[in-house]
C-alpha cells in the first residue's frame, strides 16, 4: 500500500485507536469479518501463517493477525483499504502463475505455497513488503489493536510492557548500577 | 479518519485556574506557539509583570491523555502528538526546477509543549567554535553560513539556566564540553548496555565518552517524578512527567502567575501591522476554524523553524510586500535539519535497549575534525536501540525474513542489536529555503510550506565519515556484524532550523541579537529558526537558551523604553 505500514499507522487518530481497544478481548471465530471477504481471510490466513508460523512457539495464527489486519482496515488503517485490496489481487495474480496448470494459491501443497511466496518476495518486493508489514503490525502492535493476542507477538522477541524497569537493562551494564 | 485535526476534545487538566483575557484587550505579549522557546517566552515574560497570550494550534493534554501504547509514537508523522500530513501537507523539492511533491518534511509538536513533549531529549550544550564558525574556518564554496552575533560566553548564563530550571541530568566534566558555571542540578541517568558498549568501543578507538547531558529527570525534582525506565520514550509523551518538557515545566509556571493564559486549538493566520509598520496583534483561527483578532503591544513568534517564516510569508501587506520582517528576503532561507549516519550491530548478548531513556553515553571526539580531513562541521555520536515493540519485525541484512528461520532469529534482533548514530551539523546554501507553495493548501485554506533543499556535497562526505566512523565504534565495541549504510543530511524532520536567522546587518538577517525583527520594532522571533548554524544535532537546549536570553533582552527593551 501506498507508503508502506508506516504511512498505514501514520493515518490513524488517537480517538479512532482508542475506540478499538474494546475489541481486544478477542472475537470469536463465527463472527462475520468487517471488511475482508471470506475468501479474502482465508487466503490471508495461510499467507501470513506461512510469514509466521506457527512452530515451536505461537505464530501469526495465534496472535489473531487476520483479525487485526480485518478489524485495522475497517477502523484505524481505512484508507488503506483499496491498496491492501490491490495487494491481495496482485498477490493472487502473481502465485497463480507458480503452477503451469494456473492452480490458486490455496490449491498448492504447503511447500508449493512457502516456495511461491519466496518468488514474490524476489520478483515482487513491494506486495510482499506489504504483506509482511501487515503481518508484523498485527504481531507486535498493541493487543488493544486486536493482534498480538495474549501478547504472543511481544513474548516472541523478548519486550514485556511494563511501566517501570531498573537497571541492569542488559547483559552488558550489569555490576554498574 | 474524519479529516479533522485530531483531538476535538481537550482534557485539559491544571492544578490552578488559569487568567483569560478578551481578545479585544491588547495584552502585552501575544506568543505564537507553547514549545520549548515559547514556553520559556510565556513563563519568563508573565513572571517579568506582562500580560501574555500564548496561542497554540495543538491541544493541551496532560500525562493522564498519554498512553504506553508505542503505535502512539509520532515518529510516524500524522501522530496525535505533531501535526497532520492531512490536514496541514508540506511539499518539498530539491531545485527550482522541480515541481514540488507531498511530502512530510515539515514535522513539529503540535500540543502544548510542542516538540519537547515527546522529544529525545538530549541536551547538548553548543560548543565555542559552533558560533564563529565562518571566522575560524573560513566560508566553503555554496553555502552561507556566517558568524553569530553573539559568542558562547553570551549564553552560558542562559545554558546554566535551563538546566536548573527544565532540570536536566549529567556530569560536569567532559572534556569536549565549553566551560559551565554549574554543575547539572542532577546526577546522570543510570548507565544502559549501549552505554558501556559506547564505552567499550570509544575507549579501544582512544576517544572520550561520556554521561550524556539529557532532559530526564534522573531523581525527583522540583515536583516531577524520576525517570522510572519505562522505554516508551523518544516520540512519545511521559506519563509521568519526567522528561523535562514545556508541557511539565515552563506552562504551568506561566500559568501559576495569574497573567498568561494558554490559548489551545488557536492557528494563528497573520501578523497584524498598522500604517506605522508596528504590529498590532494577530489573526488566528479558534477550534471552530472562526477567525478572531488578539489585540498585543508586542508579539513573539516561537512557531518554529518552519511555522514561523511561514506565518511572516502569509503576513504580506502593501507596506511588507515580501512577507512581513523581510526587506532581506531571508525569511525561510538558510535552512537546515542537521545530518544523520546511522548504523546497527549485532552483539552476542542482551543489550535491551528498549528500556529506559534513549541514550545514555555519548561521544564528543568528533566535534571538531581535524582540518586534515578536509571536512567541514563536525558531530558527536550515541548508541541507542532505535527500536520500539512494534519493530518486532526487524529483519537483518542476508537472513531471511520469514518464516520459522525468521522467527527464531527475531529476538536476538529485538534484543541484541542496537544503533550507532552520528549527528552532524549541516551547512546553508543559498538556495536551500522554505516558502509558500503556490497550489497546496491546508484543511484551513492557507498554504502549504514548501521546501526547496538539496545537501550540501560536504554534508555527503561528512556523513560518509560519521557512518564509517559509527561502524568502527560498533566493531571495536564488539559488534558480531554490522548492518546499514545511511550518511548524510536529513531533508525534513524536526529540526527546522536557520529560517529566520539572528545576525547585526539588516541586509542579511532577520532578527538582531535581541530576536528583534530588524524592520518592526515590536515584533521578536525565538525559536529554531534565529540559528545561523545548525549546532551538531541537538538543537533544543540552545533554543531554550536563547529563549531565556530573549526573554532578559526584552524585558530589558520595555524597561528602556525602547519598544
């Protein structure tokens, strides 16, 4: 999308992020999305799956990201919406080439999927990058946000957001507190 | 987004009433803007006796509106704390010839306290030679950089000043440092892991560092709490009032003299003259884009680098055909935004950055270059973590970038790596300025500011230096591998300096050593934009410096009868 993730949080407004922190307790799986269409989440679902998965530690599934990435575009990243829409379809485009018999993504095998995805990333660094910042939003932003459930984003890379910390910080300024 | 500038609400809390006035009462001062010079400005100048208006485009939040959510950080511009690419676009382009594009160069606090809300907060004080620079190492080839007209010694009260009264933490001593009168009214933050590696690789490379001087409290003081760690720091708002910001130290001092009122969601539009070329008062836009006239003996303008030449240029009348203070037509030029060279190592252990205040060693060495080099200017360096929780996804040159080898490797990039960055000085030129964009408007109908700027060729070099530099103080302090190749002067940002430059001849500068305007008596510009030289990149201790300095000269002027 057009300036990236940082241009996607950079449109969002105070009062708008604060309206979403109700939905931070977590949706349930039957609850209809707000922008993305079935086809849409479910594509995303794999996709970002793939860019974190889920292996010996929890994964883009786990932090709901689909569920950021839905509830971020009908809320705080709204005017992101028909980029991210030309995202999906340049991505869909892109992969259904990987097959000679034009199959879907959603129709390769998993390592078919992980290997298309390598392509994009080479042949198409912009749609991928989109993809990605997407993915990473809803990883790490505030679970307040809707991802980053049970803070599994933050538990990943070591950050615990606490309001206070003493020193030592690091490994290396111990014994000079 | 609605399209409204942010914050329709105002949860504006004070520990006092605060005095109003009509704008149809002519007040002493009318300042413009509530930043860190115009914080000084407002809290000096009501203590002084003056009635004072302070007219704000921001609103006035407080510690409680604040949150520990980074997605709050306004490094990304548009952010509630600074104003909306939307609502209020710059456009910029490198020469005349080009057609000026959107973009976001013109970034600046917009809430009370401006950008020191949510500031760095390093607090370096300028070094001697910063003010006669063009008599000590001569004019390069196209660029107009010039002599102050005054010295250090002229604001080392001023420094002194700040430092006790913001509060700001360090340690006397560092050999790179002018000469101060006090010693810091607080001792040094506590020394964080990029610290001792700073100290490592400084040490290996024979240079000097040092407790980095910082606008934080490091213990309680004057009412504030110490800084308690939390890492939520640089672009965002202290929750709890540590990090010395007008908001928490200047404003509701003002306030507390019964003679300042804090005037919020107030854009000012235009300078008002009469026919004897004094001005008169200001135009401005309340919170319902309503435009009223505040009625002032005197008005100072501390909008900074990029509000304030903008506010002139929009202040044209038939007497001040060029824009109002501006018979030198250097209203907007000279500008500068300092330079970065930036760089990031790997290291073999925890280093955790994200906790704490920014910086908490810095190296001097550098700022002067020995003339050997062929450099002009110079900078000093910090080691930092550059990374907030959101930056979870960083990513490092030649590994992948994801999937399960991703994820495995994505802590120890959160966690052991941090950035080296240099911060250099950047030289005028004579074409490099801001002025009004002929098409782009704002959500107000006035114009955009447009940015004309190309870096100059030695501010290239110097960044090559200062990044190869950086890359040498990360190997030696241990670094497993480095990362980044950026060196050179920033083309936007929040320094927005050098706009409405201070100097003695009325052809080549705006304002006089007082922050006078040289062609209306009662009008004085304090802020970014009277720097005649960029500093070595931490700009606000010197803008608060010269505000208390200015804050005694007009004083000073009004006691004189010479206003």
């Amino acid at each position: 999308m057009a300036g990236g993730l940082a241009g996607a949080l950079g449109a969002a407004s105070w009062s708008e992020l604060r309206a979403v922190s109700a939905y931070a307790a977590g949706v349930a799986e039957s609850t209809p999305y707000e922008f993305l269409t079935a086809e849409q989440a479910k594509l995303l679902d794999v996709v970002t799956a793939h860019l974190v998965p889920t292996d010996d530690t929890p994964g883009a599934r786990e932090a709901k990201v689909v569920r950021f990435i839905d509830h971020a575009l009908a809320t705080i990243f709204k005017d992101n919406q028909k980029d991210f829409a030309k995202t999906l379809a340049d991505f869909t485009e892109f992969t259904s080439h990987y097959r000679p018999d034009g199959a879907a993504f959603l129709a390769l095998t998993p390592n078919e999927q992980i290997d298309a995805i390598g392509e994009l990333e080479r042949l198409e660094p912009d749609v991928f990058r989109d993809l990605r910042d997407m993915t990473m939003a809803g990883m790490f932003a505030h679970p307040e946000h809707g991802g980053n459930f049970g803070k599994v984003g933050w538990k990943l890379i070591g950050y615990e957001d606490r309001y206070s910390w003493a020193p030592p910080f690091g490994y290396y300024d111990r014994g000079r507190e | 987004m609605s399209g409204h500038p942010h914050h329709q609400h105002e949860p504006v809390r004070l520990l006092q009433p605060m005095r109003t006035y009509a704008p149809t009462e002519e007040v002493d001062f009318v300042i413009v803007g509530s930043g860190a010079a115009g914080g000084v400005m407002a809290r000096e100048l009501s203590r002084n006796g003056f009635s004072v208006v302070v007219l704000e485009q921001g609103p006035f939040l407080t510690e409680r509106d604040f949150s520990h959510d980074p997605f709050w950080g306004d490094l990304h511009p548009d952010k509630a704390l600074t104003n909306n690419r939307k609502d209020q676009p710059g456009t910029s382009r490198k020469t005349d010839k080009d057609e000026a594009k959107l973009s976001g160069w013109n970034n600046y606090g917009r809430v009370v306290g401006g950008g020191s809300v949510h500031f760095t907060a390093n607090y370096w004080r300028f070094p001697e030679l910063e003010f006669e620079q063009a008599t000590r190492f001569g004019v390069p080839d196209d660029s107009t950089i010039a002599d102050w007209p005054i010295r250090y010694a002229d604001l080392e009260p001023y420094y002194t000043k700040v430092e006790w009264d913001i509060g700001v933490s360090g340690l006397a001593g560092n050999p790179f440092e002018p000469p101060r009168t006090k010693p810091f009214p607080l001792p040094p933050l506590p020394i964080k892991s990029e610290g001792v590696l700073l100290e490592r690789g400084a040490n290996k490379l024979g240079m000097h560092p040092w407790p980095a001087p910082m606008a934080i409290l490091s213990r309680p003081y004057r009412g504030r709490s110490g800084c308690v760690a939390c890492g939520i720091c640089i672009g965002n708002a202290c929750e709890v009032r540590a990090k010395s910001s007008s908001l928490v130290t200047m404003i509701p001092e003002a306030v507390a003299t019964g003679r300042c009122e804090i005037r919020t969601l107030s854009y000012v539009r235009k300078v008002e003259t009469n026919a004897g070329g004094r001005v008169t008062g200001v135009t401005y836009f309340d919170r319902n884009k309503k435009e009223v006239v505040q009625r002032a003996k005197a008005v100072v303008l501390s909008a900074n680098g990029c509000e304030t030449p903008k506010l002139l240029l929009m202040s044209a009348t038939s007497a001040f055909p060029d824009g109002l203070a501006n018979s030198s037509g250097q209203v907007g030029r000279n500008i500068m935004f300092n330079g970065s060279a930036l760089r990031r190592g790997l290291f073999e252990h925890e280093v955790n950055g994200w906790k704490g205040a920014v910086v908490s060693r810095v190296v001097w060495d550098t700022y002067e270059m020995p003339a050997s080099l062929g450099l002009y200017g110079g900078g000093g360096f910090d080691f930092r973590c550059g990374y907030d929780p959101l930056s979870g996804g960083a990513t490092w040159p030649g590994e992948p970038t994801w999937g399960s080898a991703w994820k495995k490797r994505a802590r120890d990039y959160f966690t052991k790596s941090l950035m080296v960055y240099g911060h250099m000085s950047s030289l005028p030129t004579p074409n490099n300025r801001m002025d009004l964009d002929p098409k782009v408007k704002d959500a107000w109908g006035l114009p955009a500011p447009r940015l004309t700027f190309t870096g100059h060729p030695n501010d290239f070099k110097l960044g090559a230096w200062f990044g190869k530099r950086g890359e040498e103080l990360l190997r030696a302090a241990g670094a497993l591998s480095v990362a980044g190749e950026y060196g050179g002067p920033d083309g936007g940002g929040p320094h927005l300096l050098g706009t409405c430059r201070m100097g003695k001849d009325p052809r080549t500068s705006v304002v006089n050593a007082d922050h006078r305007a040289h062609d209306v008596p009662n009008l004085f510009i304090v802020d970014g934009s009277n720097f005649v030289t960029s500093g070595r990149g931490q700009p606000t201790m010197t803008i608060q410096a010269l505000a208390f300095r200015a804050s005694d000269r007009i004083t000073a002027l009004v006691k004189e009868k010479a206003l």
